[in-house]
C-alpha cells in the first residue's frame, strides 16, 4: 500500500522556536493524528526542533562529505514537522492531508504531500527493483 509524507513547511515562528499562541492547536493535532492511527493509516509523526539544531551533510561532485550547521536559510523551503500515512491512493492522502489542522493558526503556512518510494518489508533487492522502477517512471514524466 502506498505510503506518503505530510511534511508540515517551517515558517519564520517555527525557525525562532516559537510555538503558536493557540493553546487548542495540541489538543487538535493530536484528536487528528489519534483520528489517523484509530482509521489504521498513521505511520509516524513529529515536531522537527528548529534548522539551527540541525546540520547537513553535502556531498560534492567527487562524493566527498562536508558538514554544514544550522540554521539554514529560506524557512519557507525547511521542514517543521512530518506525519507519515499508508493509505490506498493518492486520492485518500488527498483527503486525509485537506483535513491537516492549519499548523500554524494566524499565518501564512504549507504542508506538501509526497509518496513515499518502495515498499515497506521488501528484501533489499525487490526494494532496489521498486525505486529503480519509480525513478525510471520519473525521468520518463520528466
């Protein structure tokens, strides 16, 4: 069954590790992903601590690894928190991602919504297969 991130996008609030002034939004994100995990398609689901606790590691042409610190620029194109769902069909996560409570109450704020690649409890080998497959499908869309 195909799997999909609702990856909440970072705003300037949650890049400063500010939480919103809204004291119902836990109660309704947690009555939501408690929605999710009774209907059987919660996977997983977190709060990402800001860009400036993290670090990245980027890899030049030669495959050579160089660690870079938080915080990152540009908080529109970071990732604040993800929910992670296995449902039927694209036009479910649809559904279930129109329900999303607003992340950030207030403000102007994003979620994406992405299939997942592969499969879960694959052998490494039919997994491989999968994402072959599926990055082939992409070029060929491209």
């Amino acid at each position: 069954m195909p799997r999909y991130m609702i990856q909440v996008r970072a705003t300037a609030m949650s890049e400063a590790g500010d939480f919103p002034d809204d004291p119902t939004l836990v109660q309704r994100m947690m009555a939501f992903h408690d929605e999710m995990a009774k209907a059987g398609v919660l996977l997983d689901g977190a709060g990402l601590q800001p860009s400036s606790q993290g670090f990245r590691v980027q890899y030049d042409a030669a495959g050579q690894a160089r660690v870079i610190d938080g915080p990152f620029a540009e908080a529109k194109e970071l990732i604040a928190g993800y929910t992670l769902i296995e449902v039927p069909s694209h036009d479910e996560a649809l559904a279930w991602a129109q329900r999303f409570p607003a992340p950030f109450p207030g403000q102007p704020c994003c979620i994406e919504v992405r299939p997942l690649m592969g499969g879960i409890d694959l052998p490494p080998e039919d997994a491989e297969r999968i994402i072959r497959e599926q990055l082939a499908a992409i070029k060929q869309g491209a």
